[in-house]
C-alpha cells in the first residue's frame, strides 16, 4: 500500500470513531450529519501536520490541466477533496448518490493515496456487499427489535451507505497500519 504506515497509525484512533459514528446515524436516520464530514476533515487538516507534515514531506509534481505543479504531499490529499466532492456534487444531482455519501467521500478522499485507489475500491466494493447482507439480515431477523426505530429498516430498498462507506475507510486505515510503506 502507498499510504505511509505512521501516517495510517495517527489518523486511525481519530477517524474510526467518526465512521463509527457515521455508519449508526446513517443506519438510525438516514442522513450522515453534516458535523462528522466536518470532524473527518479537521482530523485530515490537523492531525496530517503531524503524520505529513509538509515542511519535511518531500513535493511531488503532477498536472493540472496544462500546468505542472510541485507540491507537498499533504496538499495533494487535500486537492483530493475538492476533485471528490465536485464528483460527488454531479452523482447527486444526477440522483445516483446522497449528499451527505457525496461530502463524506470527499471528507474521506484525503486519506486515501492515489496509488492505493485499486485497493481502497476492492474494499469499498467487499464493505458495500458485507453491510448490504448484514443490514438486510438484521432487517427481516430479531436483530431489528434492537433497535425497532431505525429509518433504515422502513425505506425499502434505499440503503445506509454510511455505513459501508465508514467501514470502508477504517478499514483501508487499519490496513495500512500494517501494510502501508
């Protein structure tokens, strides 16, 4: 994996309880609030200075439409989240995609290094497939008087992506603790 192991390690304990988070509100109200995709990029803006700090992160170059640019990494990952949310801002509109999913793949976006996007999408794909099984379960099972108020469980056939989309980034975080460069 391209993410730098340390850096994995500093943002996992600040992020996993935001996804956790995220994956109960979206699965309680089907909505993913407005103040976890604000937490999850202060975490990036703050806790990345100190896992990437830019004054002693090497730049890298790349282009921007006709321009090379150089910058540090830290700064790639925050352009991350400006590509990711007018994407997402489009699938919305297009009625493909929730907002609250939108902003919290761009809030995201920045963890995730553009070499491991091959990994980070088999990881969404299996945490897409996993959550959808196991909400469904619950769903028509026992499980459901646990919680016999969930808006998830009367919508049909919408579905939390909250829930697969926070899975999904805690565990490509955790995963890069241990694999990460």
């Amino acid at each position: 994996m391209q993410i730098p192991a340390v850096a994995a390690a500093w943002f996992l304990p600040f992020v996993l309880p935001i996804c956790f988070y995220v994956a109960f509100t979206d699965m309680r109200e089907m909505r993913i609030k407005n103040h976890a995709v604000l937490a999850l990029t202060l975490v990036y803006i703050v806790i990345g200075l100190i896992a990437i700090p830019p004054w002693s992160t090497g730049s890298l170059s790349g282009n921007l439409g006709l321009v090379t640019v150089s910058m540090p990494v830290y700064f790639w990952q925050l352009l991350h989240i400006v590509v990711v949310l007018v994407i997402g801002i489009f699938l919305n509109a297009a009625g493909t995609m929730g907002a609250g999913d939108a902003k919290f793949l761009a809030a995201a976006s920045a963890f995730v290094w553009l070499g491991d996007l091959r990994i980070m999408l088999m990881i969404l794909t299996a945490c897409v497939l996993a959550a959808v099984v196991t909400h469904r379960l619950a769903k028509i099972t026992r499980l459901r008087t646990i919680a016999p108020h969930w808006e998830s469980w009367s919508r049909g056939k919408q579905f939390p992506m909250g829930f697969a989309l926070g899975g999904s980034l805690a565990m490509y975080l955790i995963l890069g603790t241990v694999l990460g460069s």
